[in-house]
C-alpha cells in the first residue's frame, strides 16, 4: 500500500486567508489556479481529483505546529467570520450564521480549526498526524 506523505506548517497559519495560502502551497503547487477560502473547497480539495492528493489512495497528512494553527483558527477568528458573514449586504444565510455565532458565543459551537478537522475526518483515506 502507497502512503503519500504531505506535510502543512502550522505556524505559517495565523487566520483564515493563511490558512488556504497554505493549503494552496501544499496542495496546489503543480496546478496553474488554487481554492477559494471556502470549507466547501477544501472538502472538495480532499476527494483527491487535482493537486497533490491526484491519484493518492492513502495519504498521511503530517500538520506541523498544530496547536499554533488550533489557536489561530479559534474562537475570536470564528467570531469575526461570522460576524463578516453577517454584516449588511451580505449574500449568506444569516439566520444559519447568528445561529452559527450564538453557538460559538455559548462555548457551543466549532471554532474554523474545528470546521477544518471535522472535514478531514469525513475523509478516512487522510490520516491527520500532529507533528
């Protein structure tokens, strides 16, 4: 069995659009566009079509620095998402995102780094590994 080894840096992680900088650097290096910053996306990303994953059947996803990244993808960078999605004008679903946020504000809800990790865990051919 074919294990492809993929490693984040953690630390290069300090909100949300750093995130998918590093997702991109990691995943999309050989591919002439990269992800949007969406969780949709990165779902998408996983299934393995394009980009690094392309044609991987197992892969170990070694995230360096990861209580850095746990923490900057937190509670006060969540709040501020769904604050944004909120704001006047906005073309998302704002009952879904004051629910979202109430959640969150209840010590309830997922922070992003939570959204994040729930993703790849719907992905059982990606073995996260802190390291």
């Amino acid at each position: 069995m074919m294990v492809k080894q993929i490693a984040i840096e953690g630390n290069a992680i300090n909100d949300i659009a750093s995130f998918y900088e590093e997702i991109n650097r990691v995943f999309m290096m050989e591919e002439s566009w990269t992800i949007g910053p969406s969780l949709d996306a990165f779902n998408d990303l996983l299934y393995g079509g394009y980009g690094a994953l392309q044609g991987a059947q197992w892969v170990e996803l070694f995230w360096r620095h990861m209580d850095h990244s746990h923490k900057a993808l937190g509670y006060q960078t969540t709040r501020n998402y769904y604050l944004d999605k909120l704001r006047p004008g906005s073309p998302y679903n704002r009952k879904l995102f004051a629910e979202k946020l109430g959640a969150l504000d209840s010590g309830h809800g997922e922070t992003y780094f939570d959204s994040v990790m729930a993703i790849l865990a719907e992905h059982p051919r990606i073995r996260v590994v802190s390291a």
